[in-house]
C-alpha cells in the first residue's frame, strides 16, 4: 500500500472530524466511562489489529485511550489507517 498524499490526507479527514495528523500518523483520543469500558475497547483494538496485522499504537490514561496509526512498511499514512480508524469509530458508536 502508498503512502498518502497530505491533500489525500487532508480529504480522508475531513470525513474523521475526531482524527488528527501529528507526526506522519493519525490520532484520535476515545474517553469512557472508566477503566474497564476502555480497557474492553482495547481488546476489541487488538483482537481487530491481529486480524488485519495492522497494529497501532496505543495508549491508556485511565478512561481515555490514544490510538495512533501509520504505515510503518510505507513510511506514513495510507489508506490502511484510514480504514482501521474507521473501523474504530464504529466500534465505539455501537
């Protein structure tokens, strides 16, 4: 898979108003209810990651959890972390 574009970058989010650039990755931070809602969010990320062998960084502040996705074999964003940032969005709004 290519690296994006930043005006592909740009246009893919605008469609993920939660998702940021920073670095050659996009982020989004999740807030739950506690540590165990975010904790299961987590394991819902990771079984989903193994899956696809497309594996974010995470990270766990109490309630809140910071994904953050790069292509590291293309060297940037591509379309694979648009799709996975997609997916957990939806993981969340169900």
């Amino acid at each position: 898979m290519s690296k994006l574009s930043t005006d592909e970058i740009t246009g893919r989010l605008d469609s993920l108003p939660n998702w940021s650039e920073l670095n050659g990755a996009i982020q989004r931070t999740f807030q739950f209810k506690d540590f165990v809602h975010a904790m299961k969010f987590v394991t819902h990320v990771a079984d989903a990651a193994e899956a696809r062998q497309h594996h974010p960084d995470i990270l766990i502040r109490y309630n809140k959890v910071t994904l953050t996705l790069s292509t590291h074999d293309a060297g940037g964003i591509t379309e694979k972390d648009f799709e996975f940032a997609e997916m957990a969005d939806k993981m969340v709004a169900s």
